[in-house]
C-alpha cells in the first residue's frame, strides 16, 4: 500500500476516532506490547495479530510451547493466562496486553520440578513429548483450582488435550499422584 | 515480516507457523477500550474490518488461510459486553460472556439450564475459556451449538451500531447459510433469554464424534411445559440438520396439548425425521442424521412422561 493511502486512512480513521490516538492508528504493523510471562515483565514488539503462540516461540524463545493442529483440537500450544488455560495458536497477542501468562517453562521454580511434572516423570507419563507441555499446563489450571480432583475432574481438563502414545491412563495417574502429594 | 538470522534460510523452505500465518502479520488490530470507539471504527471501516472476540473461531480460519482481514477490531477489553445479569422475566448475556462463565453462573443453572449444558459440550476448558457466546450466534454455523438452545428458548439479540440497539428474535436472525439479518457495521451486545416458568423444562443433546471437542452431527435443544403427562406448550430446536439453526414447527404443532404415551412420542419423532432437511457431509450422512434427529427427539420426549 502506498504512504499516501495509509495516511489517508490513518487521516480519516482520526477523524472518526477522536478518542483514538495516533499510536493505536499506527500500529499498522506492530504494537508494544507488556505483559508478564512466568513471572518476568516483558516487553515485545509484535504484528497485533500474530499468535500468542509465535510470540512465546519466536520473540521470547520459550520454545517449550508446541504447535500441534493450529487451530485448537490438540492442546499442544496450552498456556495459562490470568489463571485460565486457552489455546495459544488461537489468541492473537494483541489480547495480551497487561497480561500474566505461564508457560510450561514457569512451573518449575528455583531448579525444582513442579509436582506435576515429577509425578509424570515418575509414572511414564510422557513418550513422544509433544502433548506433554500442554498436558502439564491443562493440569495445572485444574489444580490451582480444584486441589484434590476426582479422576472424572482429571479427564474432563484433559479433554482438549491429544496424546497418541501413553493412552492417556498414566497421564491421568501422574496428575492424581502429583494432586494427592500436593 | 522478520527473519532471524540463525534460522532464516530454513524457515523459507519449512513450513513455519508464522510462515502459515504471515497474512496476519499485515494486519492492522484496532483495540477500542469503550462500545463507542468499536461503533466509530465500524462505522469508519465498515465490512472491510472484521471483529474479533475470543478468536476461537476466527483464528481457526486465519490459521488455515481461509480468512484474511487487513483490520480487526479487536473487541476483547469491552468489558461492556461482559457479564450476566438478571432481568426479571429474562436473563440478559452479554456478548463476550465466555463458556466457562456460562457452566458456572447460578443465574444459567437455574434460569436456563440447557445452556449451561450447552456450553459444556462446547470444545474443551481451553475453548471453553475464551469462546463467546456473542462469537457463536455471529459466526452463525449451522453446528454452533448454544444456538439450538437459544431458538428453543426464544432469546432475543440485541444489537448496536451508531444507529442505536435493536432487538431481533432470534428465530428471526439468520436468513440464510451463514446469513444474519445485521448489517455490517453492528455489533451483537447481548443476548436474551426468557426465564424458565414454573413447569417449563429445557433439554439439550448433542451427538458428535466424541464427548469433547467435537463439532456437532445433530444438535437439538427443547423446552416444554408438561402437566400429568401432557404437553402445554414445546418449543423444538436443531442444529447441524439445515442451513441454519432451526425450529421444528410442524413437529411442535403435533405435540401441543398431546398426551405422551409411546405411541404418540414415536409419532413424532418419526415426523422430525422427516421435518428437517440435513445433508451429507464430512461429518455425517443425511440418513444417519435424520434418525438420530428421530431418537434424540424421543429420548427427550420420554423423560417427560
């Protein structure tokens, strides 16, 4: 698009939109944005509309967020926002301003596992690996909510979330055991 | 878009998420902060920008090319449109009302439980958390599966634009595959719903692939008022069976003031069968549907004798 046209448009929607400020209109391209990723402040500049996903792997390097399906059968790319697991490849980062994410990253704290991840170690929860960070992050949204889950509880916060190795029973173990340590 | 330098000459050649999704990267995100600014964007904009909720959807698209915007309006931080409240006679939703919070609100469990039910055969948690209720009356999917429920209950949608709101029923909103009656510079505020009465029950069912994340075969959502056995009054809804979410008036009709006994529920079930108009497709045939729309009807209709 030529600059003419843009300022032309970014002229008119100022017009329309006085509440708006140039900066909202010239954020064509990218936009800052702040939020808290496992506990850090961080800042980045990102297209409003790249996927929280992308932003995780590619601007921050916390690779531990997998890409399965892309469009949120799969769970793979799980992360936990204000205390809420959501599918990452579906969030575009411009709805992440001011917001506290986790990652798979932040479970583990000062060179400890979180128990969740003990007990998968511990029961053989993981093979492939893909599922596993997205498993880990769907049980933690369950237990910072329910501390003591029935089986029945388990699956249905692991039910957005595909594994094609363990079957799923010492997944579901590892979360019980890691739920009744806690 | 922008290449690392370690991994730029393989990213060419791989085919790396941002690379699927670099249309998105040209896009421009408004994020109005009040209805107002939202209604001036869409006025400014019009049909050449697209709203975005929760994204559940839409971001579905994008990340299979289907959809490409050069502006969203991004609509997340309307807190607004969020919230259910009670109204009396009705329940007001607001558009950006999640499914989570829709499982969890006393108001829907009490007022209006087939919605809550609903909800919870939406997705899983993930989905549940971020999809809204506002993003699936818009996205008007044949298969959206709080939509059945809505039909059935006579909920009413209020829209807005610089205009000023308007309500339009429900069963009056969608004119076509994908067509609503709203004009591309409103945006849905709320929806609602009419309390359920004294002797009125609502039922929803849904038959897909699997319990979670699974897009509706046959959808169907009832709310009746039975006295000794006998139907007051029906409301009959599908999803997933016509171009639209639709009611069964025919099948209504013959269940007013009926008696239910196995031959009368048998009657019209059968007659739903042939009251809806399904298609073959990649999730299901028209033959299994049509039964299915059968059963689910007198599984429904038989825990109300």
């Amino acid at each position: 698009m030529c600059i003419v046209s843009v300022i032309s448009v970014i002229s008119v929607a100022k017009n329309v939109c006085p509440n708006l400020v140039w900066s909202d209109l010239e954020a064509k391209k990218s936009m800052k944005l702040n939020f808290r990723v496992n506990g850090v402040e961080r800042e980045i500049d990102a297209p409003p509309m790249k996927r929280l996903l992308d932003a995780l792997r590619e601007d921050l390097r916390l690779t531990g967020t997998k890409e399965g399906c892309g469009e949120g059968e799969c769970g793979a790319c799980s992360v936990i926002v204000d205390g809420e697991a959501l599918n990452s490849c579906l969030a575009p980062v411009c709805q992440m301003q001011n917001a506290n994410i986790i990652t798979v990253e932040g479970l583990a704290r000062d060179g400890k596992l979180d128990p969740l991840q003990q007990a998968f170690l511990e029961c053989g929860a993981a093979q492939c690996g893909i599922c596993t960070p997205g498993m880990l992050i769907a049980a933690r949204a369950l237990l910072d909510a329910n501390r003591r889950p029935s089986r029945d509880e388990i699956k249905e916060a692991i039910a957005g979330n595909l594994c094609r190795c363990t079957g799923y029973v010492k997944i579901i173990d590892a979360i019980e055991q890691a739920a009744s340590a806690a | 878009m922008s290449f690392s330098p370690s991994l730029g000459f393989a990213k060419l050649f791989l085919p790396s998420p941002s690379l699927l999704n670099f249309m998105a990267l040209d896009s421009t995100a408004f994020s109005p902060t009040s209805l107002d600014e939202a209604y001036e964007l869409l006025t400014r904009f019009v049909s050449q920008a697209k709203i975005i909720a929760g994204g559940t959807d839409l971001m579905v698209l994008m990340n299979a090319r289907q959809l490409n915007a050069e502006r969203f309006i991004d609509i997340w931080a309307l807190n607004e449109l969020r919230g259910i409240s009670d109204e009396g006679e009705t329940i007001r939703i607001g558009a950006l009302t999640t499914y989570t919070q829709l499982i969890k609100s006393p108001l829907i469990q009490l007022h209006a439980p087939a919605l809550a039910e609903a909800s919870r055969t939406i997705g899983a948690i993930q989905i549940q958390n971020r999809g809204t209720i506002g993003g699936n009356i818009v996205n008007a999917s044949p298969a959206g599966d709080s939509l059945p429920v809505l039909a059935a209950f006579d909920a009413e949608v209020e829209v807005g634009s610089v205009r000023g709101v308007r309500r339009i029923g429900f069963n009056e909103f969608y004119t076509g595959y994908r067509k609503t009656v709203m004009a591309a510079d409103e945006i849905v505020l709320a929806v609602r719903a009419p309390k359920l009465k004294p002797g009125e029950r609502s039922f929803f069912y849904k038959v897909g692939t699997r319990r979670a994340q699974a897009i509706s075969k046959i959808v169907m959502a009832v709310k009746a008022k039975t006295t000794d056995g006998m139907i007051n009054s029906i409301n009959i809804s599908l999803g997933s069976v016509a171009p639209t979410v639709i009611r069964a008036p025919q099948t209504e009709s013959l269940l007013a003031n009926a008696t239910l006994n196995d031959e009368v529920i048998w009657q019209a079930a059968t007659h739903l069968s042939k009251e809806v108009s399904p298609i073959t497709d990649m999730r299901s045939t028209e033959h299994y549907r049509r039964k299915v729309a059968r059963n689910a009807l007198a599984k429904i209709l038989s825990q109300m004798v």
